[in-house]
C-alpha cells in the first residue's frame, strides 16, 4: 500500500484524505509528499494569508461563542489588531441580516470503497429558509467580484462536501459563497444551488483521486510555471542538483504533525 492516505492518518484504524490534500496532490505530487507525508509547513507565510488564516479562525469562534470571545481570543500577534478592524466591520456590515448557524466547523467523515475516509468539516452549515446551505469563507486580495465569480464556476471543495454530506445521510444542495476583500474590506455574499449531477460527478472524482493517492510511491515532481509560488520550491531544486536538503528543512520549515482534522 502507498503512503498517500496513510500519512494523512488514522481515524479509528482507517486511512484519511480531505480537500487540503487532495488539492496538493493535484498541484503536485512532490508538493502533496512534502506537505502530507513529511508534514512540512513553511515557517514564512505570506502576510495576506496569516491574515485571512486568522479572520478564518475568528469567524469560528464569532459564529460558535459571539463576538466578544471572538475578538477576545484573537492571539498577541502582528496580525491580530488588523483581524480585529476587519471583524468588527464584518459584523457590522451584516448586523441584523446574518446567518443562523446550525453547525459550526464540525468535521464529518465519509467511508471511500478503497478503505480510505473522507474526512472534511465545513464553515458553517446554516437555516436557510426551509432547508440548509454551506457558507464557505473565503478571504482575498483581488478584486472581489472577479475572485467570487471564479468560486461560483470552479469550486471544487463544497461540491465535495455536499457528496461527503450525501454518504451519511444529510442532503444539501445550496452554497453560500460568503467573501471578504482585506484590504477594502469589502464584503460579498454569492448563493448557489448545485445540480445533483455535479454533486455525483464530485464524488466520482474523489473516489478516483483517493485510489490514486492510495496507491501512490514516488511523488515525483510537476515542473511547470506555478513552481515560482510553490513554498516548497527550495526543497525540489536541492534535490534536483543533489544537495543535502536537511539544512533548508531544519531552517525553512516546521513538522506539523496533521492529528486535527480539516478541510
């Protein structure tokens, strides 16, 4: 067996895959081996993701606590008092015309026929007049329109929810796009209701992708236009040239071991 599920872990003996791998793997399999079977992270970020990572992260607890705790348990960082202007704003901006949660950032698991699980855990599943949605948050610097457009076409990551979703009994066909432009901030809110042939097709897909990384060994790397922004860039041309990596592993990167589970 390949270590691609089985470095992700175990989930009560079984292997586990969710979206963040399953998009690394399809970017790059040395990408997916750095990330997932090595678990390395970079320790440098770039600053508009630190940001949106953490107005993720407040938006949870905004959402499960209220927005005292949520700006309360924002961390002492560089980051944080810009997070907290752009929370308040948020919350503002829909005050009186918010979401009613149901569920917040809980993950569910979905058994694949490989023996792999499909482990993912959506934003928020709300009361949306007589059914429920998905609201997935998403944070950019681009133009917003442009960036919610390309949501609404291209998303893959909430079609695989709503077939995950599907596997254990809770049907969901509505996304709410819910976007948010840092540097405006500007605010956007984009609903979709998804045709169940794509919601098959998505899962179809996932099952094939699973028995992929399942299987595979190698990892080798994907040479191409995007390895400019790939953080793990350094690490491929070392290997390429023959050099020990473990110096620019040692100084560039952090073991995460990937025990909690995310989407």
């Amino acid at each position: 067996m390949g270590a691609g599920c089985a470095s992700i872990g175990r989930k009560g003996g079984a292997m586990q895959i969710r979206n963040s791998s399953i998009a690394d793997f399809l970017r790059c399999r040395r990408r997916y081996y750095y990330a997932w079977v090595e678990n390395l992270r970079p320790i440098a970020e770039e600053e508009h993701l630190k940001i949106g990572e953490l107005f993720h992260q407040s938006l949870k607890k905004y959402y499960s606590a209220g927005p005292e705790e949520a700006i309360r348990s924002l961390p002492d960082s560089i980051h944080a008092e810009k997070v907290k202007r752009l929370l308040i704003a948020y919350i503002e901006h829909y005050k009186g015309n918010d979401f009613t949660p149901q569920i917040a950032e809980e993950t569910f698991s979905a058994n694949l026929p490989n023996g792999c699980i499909f482990t993912f855990t959506p934003d928020l599943i709300v009361k949306h007049g007589d059914t429920l949605a998905i609201v997935e948050h998403k944070t950019t610097s681009r133009d917003i329109d442009e960036f919610t457009t390309s949501l609404v076409h291209y998303d893959q990551q909430t079609l695989r929810y709503m077939a995950g979703l599907r596997q254990i009994g809770i049907n969901i066909n509505t996304v709410i796009f819910n976007v948010v432009q840092i540097t405006g901030p500007e605010f956007v809110r984009r609903e979709v209701q998804r045709d169940e042939r794509l919601i098959e097709k998505a899962w179809q897909e996932l099952l094939v992708i699973a028995e992929e990384v399942r299987k595979e060994k190698v990892f080798l790397m994907s040479y191409n236009e995007l390895c400019r922004y790939c953080p793990y860039e350094v690490l491929c041309l070392a290997e390429k040239t023959g050099l020990d990596s473990t110096i620019i592993k040692e100084g560039y990167f952090i073991k995460e071991e990937h025990e909690g589970i995310q989407a």
